[in-house]
C-alpha cells in the first residue's frame, strides 16, 4: 500500500500569494479611472489578474512539476 505523498512548501509558493493579496486589497482598485476602451479601471483590473494569475502560476506548477520528477 502506497503512504501518502507528502507536500513540501518551498519559497516559490510564496508567488501564490500575490494574486491574493491583489484582489483582497479591495481599497487599491476601487475607482473607475482610468479606463480601458470605456471599460472602468474596476473591471479590467480583475480581469487583468485572471491572465496575472496565470502568469504567477506557471513558474510555481513547472517548478513542482521538475520536483516530482526528480523524486521518482
């Protein structure tokens, strides 16, 4: 029977957390200028983090990704 695989934190899932810590801080995008093509600051900043989100995750899966291989 197979133990469970242990997860191992590591100083680059600290990336993880500006997204977060991005879209908590409601106070740094609260306002409708300046807007994007008419659309309002409001609006396309969170739609900016979607494709943030993805850029700052992506060093952090490839990086567990190597991780993993190199254990087996």
């Amino acid at each position: 029977m197979d133990t469970p695989k242990r997860r191992i934190f590591r100083p680059i899932h600290l990336l993880l957390l500006i997204p977060y810590v991005a879209m908590l801080w409601v106070g740094s995008y609260n306002r409708l200028a300046p807007d994007l093509a008419g659309i309002p600051f409001f609006y396309w900043y969170q739609m900016l983090w979607i494709v943030l989100g993805v850029a700052v995750m992506l060093p952090v899966y490839f990086a567990d990704e190597r991780d993993e291989a190199s254990r087996k």
